[in-house]
C-alpha cells in the first residue's frame, strides 16, 4: 500500500461505517437511510480501479470488507428492541454481498476499461450492484436461507404484501429489495459526473 491508495481505503472504510449506521434509520416504507450512502462504494473502488489500476482497487475492497465486519461485529452485540441490532444471517449476507459485489466490479471494470469513459464504471456498478443487492436480502430475510440460523426470526420479512406498495402480491422482503436496487441503480448513473471528474484531476496529477 502506498499513500496515494490512503485516501481511496480512507473514503471506503468512512462509506461502510456511514451505511451500517444509516441502515438502522428508516427513509419512508421501503428504504433506510443507509441506502443512499452505500452505493458510493462503488464510485471509490471504480475511481481507485480507473486512477491506480486492479491491485489497489482491491486494496480498497479488502478494506471495506474489514471495516464491515468490524461494525457487524459490534453491532451484534448492541441490543435493539428486537434483539441484536446486526443479526448472524445480516452479518453473512452483508459481508457476503459486499465482498462479491465489489470484486466482480473490480474484474468487470478491468474487462471494460479501454472503452468509452463511462462503460466500464457504468456497467461494473449495475452488475455490481444488482449481485449485491441480490445476495443481502437473499441471506439476510429469505425464508429460503433459514438454515443458517434458525433462531432468526425473519417472519416479518415473509408478510405477503403488494410490491412497493402497488405491484403483485410478493414478500415484504422483496419489496426492501427492489427499492434498494433502484438506488443502486439511480446512483450508479448520477456518480458518472463524480467519477468523471475525480479521475481527471487525478490523471492530470
């Protein structure tokens, strides 16, 4: 590691820490607040990926991943009104999602990179994106996926309701889930004009 890849591990470890407290903060029915910092990491580990290439890209996700377990670490043991804050399935299916999520946007980036500017951090967040948010909430509150600790009550994620309010008749869970993935999906085209600028300065350096 050198100092200039301090800054990238710096923004990424302060993004995870910011969206696992967020996360305990709902924004309306179907979000938390912890849903509009997250998908940032992927603009770290895309500018990290595009200014100092693949090795410290992945510098950057292993540190995130760690600072991920730390606070699922933590939070296990602070109890909420229904238990543990971070439950063992959310601990797995957190750190799980992160740490695909984020080394198939590094290999993707990497497979794209000598195309337009915006095709590879374009395509490696929404592909990125989608695993990750397909891996959470699969983990974290499917019914499916109880067998990792039964003793999770996920119940409440199973309540059959219309999706997002106005949809088919789907699981709770799955109505958490798409919302997040839309904001995944708004963000990862809003962060192009970060990104695009980010990585001049920095090139020009």
């Amino acid at each position: 590691m050198t100092r200039t890849h301090l800054p990238g591990i710096l923004s990424m470890a302060l993004i995870v820490v910011a969206s696992n407290i967020l996360v305990q903060f709902l924004y309306g029915n179907w979000l938390t607040w912890g849903a509009f910092t997250y998908p940032f990491a992927f603009l770290v580990t895309d500018v990290m990926n595009r200014v100092y290439g693949t090795a410290a890209a992945r510098r950057v996700v292993l540190a995130g991943f760690i600072a991920g377990i730390i606070c699922s670490l933590i939070g296990t043991q602070i109890m909420g009104e229904f238990g543990p804050l971070v439950t063992l399935r959310i601990a797995i299916g957190s750190g799980l999602a992160f740490l695909s999520a984020q080394l198939l946007d590094v290999s993707i980036f990497a497979a794209l990179r000598r195309g337009a500017w915006w095709r590879a951090p374009l395509v490696s967040t929404l592909v990125g994106g989608s695993v990750d948010t397909i891996i959470f909430f699969s983990i974290a509150f499917s019914g499916a996926f109880s067998f990792i600790h039964p003793a999770t009550d996920v119940s409440w994620a199973a309540e059959a309701l219309p999706l997002l309010g106005v949809g088919p008749v789907a699981p709770l869970w799955v109505s958490l889930a798409v919302a997040d993935w839309a904001v995944k999906i708004s963000l990862a085209l809003i962060a192009l004009i970060p990104f695009r600028m980010i990585t001049a300065r920095l090139t020009a350096r």
